[in-house]
C-alpha cells in the first residue's frame, strides 16, 4: 500500500503524442499528467486505442513523445539524448510484453539472462543469476526449455524473471495476462504485486483484464488519450 | 551478446540453412566458373608453359603463340650475338596432318627441338625415353595425341605413321598440359622437323632463350629487341598476350565473363537478400533487446557477428564443394579447372562487401527502430 507522500518514481507532464501527419494525424495522448509513486502497482486502463500502450510506451522511454516532461527516477527522460536513454532503461527498467518476446533460440535461462549479457556481465555469472530468478518464480526444472516447449503461463514466468533479474526499478508490462487463462493470470500478478510492494521499485501495468484490478494499488483509466480518473483501489481485508 | 547473436543465428535452422545455401551457391558458382574460365586461358598458352623457356624471341608482330609468323635462321645466331645472353636454340612449331597405319588422318602440332640440347622437351615422360627423339625418324607424342589419334591400342611406343609422307616412330609418350586446341603434339628434333614440312623460304618459328645469372631479364629482352629487330617476349608476357587474344578474339571472354559476372550478381542477390529477409524477420527480436537497453552499437555487432559467421561458412563450404567438383571432373587434367589463391580471395572479399553492404542495410533498419514494436 502507498500514499502519495511517497517519492514519485515516475512523473509526467502534459504529454502530448501524435501519430501520422495533415489529415491523418491522430493525437493519441492529449496532455497526461501523472505520477506513480515507489512501492505502489498501477493499472492503467481504458477502451482500446485509448493509448494506454502509447503512455507506457512513452514512460518507458521507447516513444518519443512531442510535447511535454517525462520524469523517471529523477531523470529527465523525454530530454536524454537517445543513447543515454537506452542505457538508462537497461540499468533501470524491466520489461513484460502481452506476447512474451522471448528469443525463441535461447533456453528458458538464456533468455532470463539476457539483460544481464547486455550489462556486459559474465555469461556464466549471468545464467547463475537467471536460474537463481527462474526458481523464484518457479520454473527451476524448466531453465534448460526452450520457449516453444514451455506453456504460455510458463513462458511469462521466464518473461517475469528476465524482466527482474537485473533488479530493475521500475517495471513495465503490457497486458502481463492476455495471454494467460485465470489461474496463471492470478500467479502472475501475484508476483507482480510482490514486486510492486518493494519500497524502492514500482510496477505499471495495462491490463484490460478486470480479474486482475484487485492486485493493483491505484487504477488509472485512460479514454480518448486523457486520464478521466485515477482512484485508489480498496485493497482485501483493507478497510 | 555474441553468444546471443550466435544462438539467434543457429537456432532457426531453416532460416540459417536457407541463407547458407544462398551464400555457398554463389560462392560456388563464381569460384567454379572463374576456375574453368582460368583453366581454359592456362590452356590457351600451353604451348608456352609447355616448353618452359624464359625468353621467346620471334616476328614483332606476333599476336598469340599459335599464330606462327615464320624468321629468318640467322635469327639465331643474331640473338645469340647479344650481350647478356647465355643461350638461344632454334623451335619449330607448325600444323601438319598425320596418316596412320589405318588410313587415318590426323592434324597435329609439329614441334622441333634443338638437337643438341632439346631445350623445351616436357619435364616428365609417360612411356620410353625422351633422348631417343634422336634416332632416325624419331618422334614423342603428348598424351592427349595418343587419346585423339585412337587411343593406346592405336598409338604407342614403337607405332608408325606418316609425316607429310615420311616416316615417323614414335620413341615416347610425354606428359604435358592440355592446350586450348586440344590439337596433337608432335615432338621431334629441328632439322627433323623441316624435313617434314613442305619446302618454305622461312621456317624458323622461333628462338628460345635464357639470359645470363644475374642480368635482369627485362634488359636482355630490350637489348635483343633493339640490336635484332625482332620482337622478345618473357614467357610470362608471351602467356599474357595470348591470353588477352584468346579472350578478345573468342566469346570465351564474353560468354564466362556473363556466367561469372550472372553468377556472382544473381548469388550475391541471394545472398544480401536473404540476409537481410533474416533480420527483418527478426526484427521483434531485436526491438525486445533495443528495449532491454542493447544500443545500437551492440546491435550492429550482433548483426555483422551474423552476416560474417555465414557469410565465411558458406565461403568454406562453396569452396570445399567448388573444388571437390574441379578433382572429380578435371583430375588428370582432361577438363580445365584451375584454382587461384587470387580468384578464392577476390570471391572472399566480394563475399564480405555483401555481407556488409547487406548488415549495413540491416543495421540502418535497426538504428530506426522503435523499441516499441515490441508492444504492438
């Protein structure tokens, strides 16, 4: 659980992103303002093409937005010169995607350990720290599996501790349950939210999976590129 | 992340199967057909390698070895006369029709050898002695004579046949490379030699000389060219000249230099398309890592670590399958196929500026990908 008095982790100001140019130019964020604090899960939700993708996009440095401030961790993002971004999200975010984009080459730990070959880190010492994440998320017989030979519920496991092994501050993931019948969607925001609740990381995710709004902190509903409300979501056995 | 790259190259086997064939295919075409095409052009000058002589010395006007413009005798003794020579000998060499026992006829290449030193005999005898050339009407045979003019059974040590209607007995069979003709040779003594051929005011083909240690050849030729007239040639230059003939009078230069030049573009095409086809496919992939926080750096090395791991297996393998076809076909030397350490390179480097050209098309891809393909 967070309050507000907590350090933002992420902020954002008026941010404007438009698609296309003329006649089919589409603004898809029409000035968001937002801020999700460390220690809390976000949900961000809405109708499609609302641009909730395009937000995250956006707050994970991957859009280039055209108008406004994005803040993250106390780095101005939307202003950090390409390079130094792409840096900056290796050292700092993880990510989940709705269809997993595991390297279908790589074993379950390969793929878990990639952030940390990206870091420059030893290839040994990163399979040893991925197959230390794979068993807590409980896949420790299955490091050596290639994705194809994993199930769905399995393969976002690996996407989550691929997403985590290098520690990451803040977490972004896209529809973590789409592709997940209930059950794994359950398990799958339970580790999230156990993310989520470390003091110093946060965690945002786009769902449109309404099974999964009572893992959240805080709902955010983004329509026709603003955010009409964003409302704390009353936590069980919480009064 | 060369790991990484590796395993995404290795681990689509069909993709990575599919970009090695291109890439072997191409290589294997450009190096099979340059090396038909140099072994033809080696062919063409087989008379001159043949007979392996330093300097060649004859009419200035000579365009190719086998386009005989007879000289005066006293050519000889003329070249003989100019410093820095150590030797010069008389050659022979001219087209005659030979009749067999069997009522055959057959065109072959008359060549005559000084008898005194048999300068220009072939290094290497197949069957008798080559010094026997000196017997009456003694003559050796190539071995690519005894398989055009009926085989062993027909033509061996001690079968006789005609000359111009004088007799010939063939002492030995020598074993030399197969000229572009393919036309018989006939070796025997100069003076032999004239006798064969009909009465002509000039018969001297040409001089064969060597020049003494230590004076660079260069300045012999120029110095016999000045004080005889004549035209002198290294046997190099002279190979030269009559390969540039060969491929400026002939379509061999025209219909090889279209296969190979088809060859290369139509296998490079494969090769930088497919190559490319490769990386577009996994572009998703590779926006994950760009989101993952891999620079474009990186990227870039992933890709050329790609395109130059294939690229120098299909090298290898184009090679290994281009050369096994050049000892299945032209061992023995009955099929042209000559294998160059300068065709293997050029091919080598054309192989890796597609490769290049093919990544860098790739990689300026990637360095305007979004990351955020991946969320799409």
């Amino acid at each position: 659980m967070t309050t507000d008095s907590q350090p933002a982790a992420v902020r954002a100001n008026s941010v404007i992103k438009a698609f296309g140019t003329g006649d089919t130019k589409v603004t898809v964020l029409k000035g968001i303002d937002l801020e999700v604090y460390l220690g809390e899960l976000l949900l961000l939700v809405g109708e499609s093409g609302g641009g909730k993708t395009t937000l995250l996009s956006a707050i994970a440095g991957i859009l280039d937005i055209d108008e406004g401030h994005i803040d993250v961790l106390g780095v101005p993002l939307s202003t950090l010169p390409p390079g130094k971004r792409t840096t900056f999200r290796g050292q700092t975010m993880g990510f989940i995607y709705q269809q997993f984009n595991l390297l279908p080459a790589l074993t379950a730990a390969e793929n878990v350990a990639v952030p940390l070959l990206i870091q420059r880190i030893r290839r040994t010492e990163a399979l040893r720290r991925a197959r230390m994440m794979l068993d807590r998320v409980g896949l420790s017989d299955r490091t050596e599996f290639v994705p194809k030979n994993l199930s769905g519920g399995q393969q976002q496991r690996v996407a989550i501790a691929r997403a985590l092994v290098n520690e990451p501050r803040l977490l972004v993931c896209d529809e973590p349950t789409a592709a997940l019948d209930g059950a794994n969607g359950q398990k799958i925001m339970e580790l999230l939210r156990e993310v989520g609740r470390s003091p110093d990381r946060c965690v945002i995710v786009v769902t449109h999976d309404s099974r999964i709004f009572h893992f959240g902190d805080r709902m955010a509903n983004l329509t026709d590129g603003r955010i009409v409300n964003i409302e704390r979501i009353q936590q069980e056995g919480t009064a | 992340m060369n790991y990484v790259a590796l395993k995404m190259l290795f681990g689509d086997r069909a993709k990575y199967l599919m970009l090695l064939c291109g890439l072997t295919f191409a290589v294997m075409l450009i190096v099979q057909q340059g090396s038909i095409f140099w072994g033809l052009m080696m062919w063409s000058q087989a008379s001159i390698t043949n007979l392996n002589v330093p300097i060649w010395v004859t009419d200035p006007g000579i365009a190719q070895v086998d386009e005989v413009k007879p000289i005066a005798d006293t050519a000889v003794d003329r070249v003989r006369s100019v410093d820095g020579v150590e030797w010069a000998v008389p050659l022979y060499k001219g087209l005659l029709r030979a009749r067999l026992a069997n009522g055959e006829y057959h065109q072959i290449t008359l060549t005559g050898l000084e008898s005194a030193t048999l300068i220009g005999r072939p290094a290497e005898v197949l069957e008798g002695r080559f010094e026997d050339i000196l017997q009456p009407d003694a003559v050796v045979l190539d071995q690519w004579a005894v398989e055009r003019m009926g085989g062993p059974t027909v033509i061996k040590v001690g079968t006789i046949f005609e000359l111009n209607d004088k007799l010939a007995r063939v002492v030995a069979i020598a074993k030399t490379q197969k000229s572009f003709t393919n036309i018989p040779v006939v070796y025997t003594t100069y003076e032999r030699a004239i006798r064969y051929i009909p009465h002509e005011r000039r018969t001297l083909s040409y001089v064969l000389a060597k020049a003494k240690d230590g004076i660079p050849v260069e300045d012999v030729i120029q110095r016999i060219q000045t004080q005889t007239g004549l035209g002198a040639f290294t046997a190099e230059e002279f190979g030269w000249k009559t390969i540039l003939w060969v491929l400026k009078n002939t379509g061999i230069g025209i219909n090889f230099g279209t296969t190979i030049l088809l060859g290369f573009i139509v296998g490079m095409a494969i090769a930088g398309q497919t190559f490319y086809l490769f990386t577009v496919e996994n572009l998703r992939q590779f926006g994950a890592l760009k989101a993952m926080g891999a620079s474009t750096l990186t990227l870039a090395r992933m890709i050329l670590l790609q395109a130059f791991t294939v690229g120098l297996t299909g090298y290898g393998v184009g090679i290994g399958l281009a050369t096994v076809f050049g000892y299945l076909t032209a061992s023995g030397g009955s099929l042209p196929f000559v294998e160059t350490w300068q065709l293997l390179l050029l091919v080598l480097v054309a192989l890796l500026t597609i490769c290049i050209v093919s990544a860098t098309v790739s990689i300026v891809k990637l360095a305007r990908l979004e990351p955020g393909i991946v969320f799409r």
